[in-house]
C-alpha cells in the first residue's frame, strides 16, 4: 500500500511540482486547493477543494504520513504579517492529530543582509527585514510545535510554470536578445530547480524517521551569477533563431530607482525593494547534511533545467508551437502571484 502525502496550497507552482513528484515517486497524494478553484489536470492526484478552516479537511486527509506546506501569502509585508504564521499554525493543526511529518520549504531571508558566503544548517540567522523575522518566527513555531517536521531551505526557484523571477523578470525579453537581471554581475546566487527541489522533497519524505524531530536540511541547487545565466541561455536563443549566429544576449538591469518610486504606491514592489539585498551578497546552500541522509542531491545539468524550463513557457515556442509575441507578464505587480493561498 502506497504512502498518502497531503499536498497544501497543491495549485501554486510549488505544490504542483510537488505532486507530480510524489505521484511520480507511487505515492497517493491528496491536493489542497481553495474551495470553489478550479483542480488543474495534474494527473494521479486526488484534488481537495477545501478550505484549510474547513473541519472536513481533517477528515479527508486521514492516513497521510506526510504534509507539505505549499502555501504562500501574496508577496506582500503586510499579507505576510497577516497569514503566514496563521497558515502555518492550521498546517500544524492538521498534521499533529495525523502523527504525520510537516515539511516546509524554507528559503535563506532568516540570514540577514549581512549573511556569510556560505550557508549551513547551523549558521546564525540575523534577518534584517520583516518577511525574514517572519520566516525565522514560522521555523521557531515549528520546531517548538511537539509535530515532527523537516524544513528544506532552497535558492531563487525557476522552472515549474510561470511566477518566479526566472520567467517574470529575467526572460521575459529573450526574444529581443536581452535578459534582465536584478544584481551585479559578479554576484553568484543558489538557484532552485523546482523539479529537482520536489524530488528532494520526496526522497527526504521517503526517510523521515531518520531525521531529528525539527529537522532542518539545505538544497544546494545551482550558484550562478548572470554571466552563467547568459552562457546558457545565449546558444537556446540563437538556436531559435532570435539571436544571430555567435552574437551574445545583452543584459539589462532592473530599475531600482523606478522601482523605489513605486514602492511608495505598490506594496508588492515595496516588499522586492525591501529584499534588493538578496541580490547584492553572495551565498550558496551546503547541502552535506541533505547527501548524508538521501544520498546524491537530485540534480539536473543547468542547460537541461533551463531548456525545460522554457519549454514550460509556451509562448516562448520551446513546445513544437510558432512563438507568436514574449511573455505578456507584468513582471513586478504579478511577482508570486501564481502561488496558492488559501483562508
């Protein structure tokens, strides 16, 4: 008999790789959805359009081993301080009467814009904006809930349909031979591949009972800079024909100063303005902890990853289609928005 995992917030692009990696992997997956949504085609999964307050949730969920928490507030300060911590104490509320494990993912703003280069379980986190003192307050709550739990912190994500930085910002003007980039150019990032951090997730879920009861593991991921970016994803674009033979993407920078300005009036640019840090100082995720208990980190070669992740992006015309226009996204005001959140 299979293992049945509760997929939380199942409709935003996390919670989809997830259940299609855990459908993947033979497990029986349940997937959380807003009541009144619409369940996506997602094959294998048993979709629950059931608000997290909704008591028959509970009820539907009975026998899974394990519970991901997918959801994610609107990228907002205020949204986080309203419904993080409260979606996080319901997910707590539904795994304690399962005995099932809580995993979450984490991401690294509990570090502070003064973290070190490189980032480990135990290193001391320091946040220096509010989105980060809420993360490391969600961790705090966690571990000191009595319900086991694993947090798996991971980079930026990309791939996995649309929302992250990845397709919203940075290739949003491929066609036109430029990616746009938020940072300096000698500043390497970790990066998460969301089909290899959902598999991650499965292999961890596969050896639960050998973590600590608040377990914290880190996703290594990719650490590029925009210059990697631009390597990999210049041959893609002259292979399609928008870039002549043995020219270069050029890159563009995000306009902090407009962006600033905004932020007066738009609370989602506010929050971006409030985190420019990330982009700004170097880290990468050690992973030893992570390949001590699953063995080989689940990774895919970046050229692959990246490739897949455009092919997901139909408009960019890498699924057999006539690309047509690029991605009609307005990059910052949508930023986040395909994550699912539920009352």
């Amino acid at each position: 008999m299979s293992s049945t995992v509760l997929i939380l917030g199942a409709k935003g692009r996390f919670g989809q790789a997830c259940a299609r990696a855990f459908v993947q992997a033979g497990w029986r997956v349940l997937g959380q959805i807003r009541a009144g949504s619409q369940a996506p085609t997602e094959p294998g999964v048993d979709w629950l359009a059931v608000d997290l307050s909704d008591t028959a949730l509970a009820h539907a969920a009975q026998g899974a081993a394990v519970v991901v928490h997918a959801l994610s507030p609107a990228y907002t300060v205020a949204a986080w301080r309203r419904s993080a911590l409260p979606m996080l104490d319901a997910a707590i509320a539904l795994a304690g009467p399962l005995s099932a494990t809580l995993m979450l993912p984490g991401n690294v703003y509990n570090f502070g814009a003064h973290m070190p280069a490189l980032l480990r379980e135990d290193t001391p986190q320091a946040p220096t904006t509010p989105m980060g003192q809420i993360r490391v307050a969600m961790e705090e709550r966690l571990a000191a809930s009595g319900v086991r739990s694993v947090v798996i912190r991971a980079g930026n994500f990309f791939g996995a349909e649309r929302g992250t930085w990845f397709d919203s910002v940075m290739v949003k003007d491929l066609r036109k031979g430029r990616v746009t980039y938020a940072g300096p150019a000698e500043v390497t990032l970790a990066w998460a591949y969301l089909p290899d951090l959902a598999r991650t997730f499965v292999e961890v879920a596969a050896q639960r009972n050998e973590c600590q009861p608040a377990e914290v593991l880190h996703f290594r991921g990719h650490e590029l800079n925009p210059d990697d970016w631009r390597a990999v994803l210049t041959p893609l674009a002259i292979q399609q024909g928008w870039l002549e033979q043995d020219a270069v993407l050029k890159q563009a920078t995000l306009p902090w100063p407009a962006i600033r300005i905004g932020a007066l009036l738009i609370p989602t640019w506010a929050a971006l303005l409030k985190m420019r840090y990330l982009w700004n100082v170097n880290h990468a995720l050690v992973n030893d902890k992570l390949v001590t208990l699953i063995g080989a980190e689940p990774h895919t070669p970046l050229r692959s990853a990246t490739l897949a992740a455009l092919a997901a992006l139909v408009d960019l015309g890498f699924c057999g289609h006539e690309a047509q226009h690029a991605p009609d996204v307005a990059a910052l005001t949508r930023f986040t928005s395909c994550e699912e959140t539920s009352s």
